[in-house]
C-alpha cells in the first residue's frame, strides 16, 4: 500500500460476518488488521497511538439506525491531535451522513457492499491525506511556537537574552557548565553570574 511502511488498521463493525471479510480483503495490504464490534474498545485500542487506520460503523445497535453512533465515536478518535485516518463503513441508504462524517474529520467514507480495489484505494488515499494533514498540522504549530518565542526574544532587556541564550548553551552541553563556559567565550563565575 506504502512501499516500506508497516501499517495497522482497526476495523468497527458490529457484524461478525462483515469484519471477517474485511480481515480477509485487507490480510494482504495491512501489517496488523485489529477487529472489534464493541466501539467502547476504541480508546483502549488507540492509545498507543500507532494506528494508521480506522474503518468504523455508522450503526451499532439495532435501536438506533441513523448513524448518529458513528458520528460521535468518530470525534471521540478526531479529539486525539495523532488521531488516524477514518473511513466511514454506511449502507448505500446512508450516503448523506457518511458526507456529514467527513465534514466532522473523516477522511473518506464506503458503501457496504464495498468493491475490494476501491476500498483498498480508498483507505491508501485516506492514510496519505491524514499524514499530510498531521504533518502540516506540526509544522503549523512549530512555526506558531518560534513566532511566540521570536516575539517573547523581542521584549527581554540585553541581560534577559543574554542569560537565556546562557541557559540554551547549558543545555545544548548537556548541563556541563565548563563547556558551555568555554563554548560562549566566558569563564564560569561570569556563566554562574548570567544564570542567576
């Protein structure tokens, strides 16, 4: 599916019958295939976070048939910030909720009956765009982060930077003060005097 790259997926259905042919369709693309009919497993089964994929049910009870189960299982795995992609599993009937549940994070939703290479493309395509959106996401607060630290440097008085870029030097020595004295060109009594 991704030259080189191990993956997981888990699958939630409720349906003993659809869960075995999904194992069986996905032996061959997925590392490890977890499958439960239980959604309350899902943060046990997530929180080591080395998932790569969810395929998830609309319906879980046979009370309740409007999807709204799917829905709120699908933003309790979106509130994790290396929640995996999701595609939505719907009865043909359910079309237009599997569009809500993408407009809610999901990344691609399928119809049951499913065609194996589309699902297959489907949860390929699902996978790279999670990790573009996870990607851009940590770029996106790392850049956020040296804004904040840019704009934090900008206020300090000479001394504030001099003994905060003092303690940089610290650390990037691994706390030896010796040679973080040496490294910034000062003996240890001046490196003592800027970090107090």
């Amino acid at each position: 599916m991704l030259p080189g790259v191990k993956l997981k997926l888990l699958i939630i259905d409720d349906n003993a019958a659809v869960r075995t042919s999904l194992k069986v369709v996905l032996s061959d693309v997925f590392d490890e295939i977890m499958a439960v009919g239980d959604p309350t497993l899902i943060p046990a089964l997530l929180r080591n976070g080395d998932v790569d994929a969810v395929l998830l049910d609309m319906n879980f009870s046979t009370a309740n048939l409007d999807g709204r189960e799917g829905l709120i299982w699908l933003s309790k795995i979106k509130e994790s910030a290396s929640a995996p992609a999701v595609v939505m599993i719907t009865a043909f009937g359910d079309v237009p909720l599997a569009v809500e549940a993408m407009k809610n994070g999901a990344e691609d939703f399928v119809t049951k009956p499913w065609d194996n290479d589309r699902l297959i493309e489907t949860i390929r395509r699902a996978i790279i765009k999670n990790k573009a959106s996870r990607r851009e996401s940590k770029i996106l607060t790392r850049a956020s982060e040296l804004e904040e630290k840019e704009t934090h440097r900008k206020m300090l008085k000479l001394d504030e930077v001099k003994a905060e870029h003092a303690r940089e030097v610290v650390k990037d020595c691994g706390g030896n003060l010796s040679a973080a004295a040496k490294r910034l060109g000062i003996n240890r009594q001046t490196l003592y005097n800027l970090l107090k």
